[in-house]
C-alpha cells in the first residue's frame, strides 16, 4: 500500500473553521472515519479544545454556508447534514453528511474519480492547515491527483503536497511530536519541576504560577498533550506480550 500525504491551508476569511482553529491553537480536529461514493459523503470527526472554541464550531458547522470539505468558495446548493454525536467539556464528536452536485467537490470524490474504491482517508487539521493522508494500491500514481487538486482550489487556498511512500515508511513518521507549543512548553516545564515525580515534587498551582498562566489552563494543556503522546505510543509500538500481573499481586 502507497500513502500520499498533502495539506491545504487556508487564507485568513475564507474558511470560517480554519479562522477559529487558528484563534484557537490548542483546537485540533480529526478524523474518526471518512467514507465516499461517487454522489455522497459522510465522515465523524473527533475535535479536542477550550469550550468556548468548541462552541463557535458547533455554530458554525450548523450554518448553511458551511460545507464540509467542499472545495468551492460558493453555494453549491449540496444537500447536507450535520449532528453532534457527542459532546463534553473539551471534546465533541461530529457527524457530517452531503450529495455531491455539478458545483461541488471534495478531495475524497477527487480520489475516488482518479483511484476508484478501497480508499483510506485520514485528515487532522489544525490551525489554518487541514492535512490529509490517503492510503491506495501499491500501483496507484498520484500525479493526475495532485493536478486535479491544484486545479479544485481557488486562490485563497494553498497546498504542500508533502509525501508519498509506502506506508511502512510513513508509519514510522508518526511518532513526530503534533503537541503545540503551549503543550509542549506545558508538558516540558512540569518534567523538569519534577511534577510527575512519585511523590510530586511541585504542585499545579505552583507549576502554573512559573509559566505565567492559570491553574485550569495548565490542567488542560497537561491533559492533552499526555492524551496525544499516548495515543502517538500505541500507534508506534507493538502490543506488549507480557503477561498481566494477576489481581493479588
């Protein structure tokens, strides 16, 4: 299998979820799963961040003009849905759903043209960047692809196409740190203060007091970038074959 790795990015105004990503630094969204045919879409989508942030998606994914992964800078008059899933303080799950028109495309219905089915898509987007991997046959060819993208996009929309290898290649560039700055400053900070020392040796509040920012914000940014350093674990690392310690031990 062949993986071919680009990312889009947005001008400032015209994208209105990549204008609140990029207000909103520690909000990040990806894709939970992303299907295509050759008249419709639908995908869920896990997004982290602040409430607040998460609010202003909420409202914004609900509004008519909004799309999802539409590459047209109009109405496009497509048919869509979207539905809340799930919803807590720092995490919402999204439900999307729309019909292709003559005026509307997107980059699965682009791979789905060029490559035809048993596709995998897989997207993270974060500030104004909207990355995207798509996982083909070992034959596929992706230069007609990379053109018909170029070709989609309006001048408000710029693309890096950034890789193509075979996914075990791109498996292993998984483990590359996707904290942002505030987490890893976060997260850097408390190791050095000794704060996951057994027992502590600073407090939170106290650890929030060096970096200058409150309790509730601290917590938060820890909160995530331990999420995202577990998950970037288990996809790097094979299953351990140890056995469990029995529940008297």
């Amino acid at each position: 299998m062949r993986e071919f790795v680009f990312a889009l990015e947005y001008a400032p105004e015209t994208n209105a979820v990549a204008d609140i990503l990029a207000a909103n630094p520690e909000t990040k969204i990806r894709s939970l799963s992303c299907h295509v045919t050759s008249n419709h879409l639908w995908r869920v989508d896990h997004i982290t961040g602040r409430q607040d942030a998460l609010d202003k998606l909420t409202e914004t994914v609900a509004n008519t003009e909004y799309y999802t992964d539409c590459l047209a800078r109009r109405d496009c008059e497509a048919d869509w849905e979207t539905q809340v899933l799930d919803r807590n303080e720092d995490a919402l799950v999204l439900y999307s759903y729309w019909t292709r028109t003559p005026a509307c495309t997107s980059i699965p219905h682009l791979a789905l043209d060029h490559f035809g089915d048993g596709l995998i898509f897989e997207t993270g987007w974060a500030g104004r960047q909207y990355e995207w991997h798509i996982i083909a046959s070992d034959s596929t060819s992706f230069g007609d692809f990379q053109n018909a993208i170029q070709f989609e996009i309006d001048e408000t929309t710029g693309v890096t196409f950034l890789r193509i290898g075979n996914t075990t290649t791109a498996a292993s560039k998984t483990a590359e740190s996707t904290l942002t700055p505030e987490q890893d400053a976060a997260i850097r900070t408390a190791i050095e203060h000794g704060y996951y020392q057994t027992p502590r040796e600073i407090e939170t509040y106290e650890l929030a007091e060096k970096l200058d920012i409150p309790g509730s914000t601290l917590a938060y940014r820890l909160r995530r970038a331990e999420a995202q350093l577990a998950e970037t674990y288990i996809a790097t690392s094979s299953p351990s074959t140890s056995p469990l310690p029995s529940s008297d031990s």
